[in-house]
C-alpha cells in the first residue's frame, strides 16, 4: 500500500511515522478514505500473528 510507504518513510519535507502509528491511521480511515475490503487485505497480510486476532480469516475466505 503505497500510503503505507509514503507515511512510514522520512521525506524531505517531514519525518517518518511509526509503524504502529501508520497503520492505525489506515485502519481508522477504513471505509472512509480508504476501501474496507483493501486495508483488511492490507493488514491481514502485513502481520499473519495478528491476522486471527482481526477476524482476517474472513477476509481470505472471501478471496480477497
């Protein structure tokens, strides 16, 4: 997710966000700025140890 990418990399112009701190603010923009279904997959695949614990099982099973 090139947001991802964008917030946790230092740029010239700003510093670099925390991984946790980028991906609470995708997970909070979910179905907002951000399609739902998209930042599931997202996250689900970003971290498999917490994947269960974010009911990502349904996710995969839709095929996403």
């Amino acid at each position: 997710m090139d947001v991802f990418d964008a917030l946790a990399s230092r740029r010239p112009y700003k510093g670099s966000w925390s991984v946790e701190r980028a991906l609470s603010f995708i997970n909070e923009q979910k179905g907002k700025h951000f399609d739902a279904a998209i930042v599931m997959s997202f996250l689900c695949h970003f971290d498999e140890k917490a994947a269960q614990k974010k009911g990502c099982d349904n996710v995969r099973s839709t095929g996403i």
